[in-house]
C-alpha cells in the first residue's frame, strides 16, 4: 500500500512544485502516524526524485530532554535520515507556568515556532508537515464554522518573517490510507 501512497504523494509535489532543486527539507517528526508516514514517503521519494534535495528530521521534546526518542533514532537511521531532537521547555510552560485549561493551541504554536527556527539555524529552507486531506477538510469547516470565512491552509506557503517555505505534501492522502502503513512504525 505504501506505494499507493507514494503515487498520490508524488503527485501532489509535481502539482504544487513543492520541492525544487537543492531543497534541504525538515520534516517535523512528532512521532505520530502521520509525520512518520511523511518521513517515509520523502526518504523514499528522495531515491528517485528527479529533483536533488537534502531531508532531516526535527522532533521538538516537549519534556526538556527526559523523553526516550531511541525508537524514533532507530527508526530515522533505517531510513539514513538525520533526526535533530531539539530540548524545549514547552511542557512547564504551557501546563506549570500558564496553567492552560485548553493547552493545545498554544502547545502547538510553540512547536512550531522552535521547528521553524531550528530548521533555519539547520540550514533547512523547508518545513515538511504531515497534515493529511482530512486535516485541509477539517480546517475548511472550522474556519466556515467559528470565523464566518471559507478558508483552510495552502500546499506550500512562504513564510516571510522566518525565510522558510512550509509543505504540505501529504493533503491528495487521506488519514484512513495512513493506518496499514503506519502499524509498523514507532508511534510515539
């Protein structure tokens, strides 16, 4: 199936022209399905990929370098990629210094902050994110139903204040085709 996968992958970076020559691409690696479904898919896809580029990935500990992320090294090294584990605080922020009653908003705007810093201090002109066609479908509905607008995320976005160009290269992927493929691998 992960070559099914792969298709629908490939065609959706030919679509949008995601990568371009000389990429160095940081795949925001949280452990879970979809972001190793992600790594999969570019370390494959960079085998043949008429388009040179360079991949690593960032996974953010949210515990200040207490968690075990030895599943997620071994998991990178088999497919001869670079994981940076990169130590943050976000955990006593979010929950012992903020007390959030609704953390994830916030805990997802940290991660993403130190991501795209990382990546830049990396060398990395893209971000790689693992948000599938059911999280663009999603998106669209929550902003029609809490903003009054129709609007979801783009493919490929350019961020001006960080230099950094974010990826979406799984959103032709449905989430139900990730789980068979995903059995295998170190969820987090």
């Amino acid at each position: 199936m992960i070559q099914k996968l792969l298709s629908k992958f490939r065609k959706c970076i030919e679509t949008y022209n995601l990568i371009e020559e000389n990429d160095k691409i940081a795949v925001g690696l949280s452990g879970g399905k979809d972001s190793l479904i992600l790594l999969t898919l570019l370390a494959k896809f960079k085998i043949f990929s008429p388009k040179k580029f360079d991949l690593i990935a960032i996974t953010i500990d949210l515990f200040d370098g207490k968690s075990d992320f030895s599943k997620l090294e071994e998991y990178c090294k088999n497919l001869n990629v670079e994981l940076k584990i990169v130590k943050s605080q976000i955990y006593d922020i979010v929950f012992t210094e903020r007390k959030e009653k609704n953390p994830c908003s916030l805990c997802a705007k940290l991660r993403r902050g130190i991501l795209n810093t990382k990546a830049k201090e990396f060398g990395c002109n893209k971000v790689a994110l693992g948000h599938t066609r059911d999280d663009l479908v999603e998106t669209f509905f929550l902003s029609m139903i809490y903003e009054g607008r129709l609007s979801t995320f783009a493919p490929k976005t350019y961020l001006s204040n960080t230099g950094i160009t974010t990826i979406r290269p799984l959103i032709f992927i449905e989430e139900r085709e990730t789980i068979n493929d995903s059995k295998n691998m170190p969820i987090f």
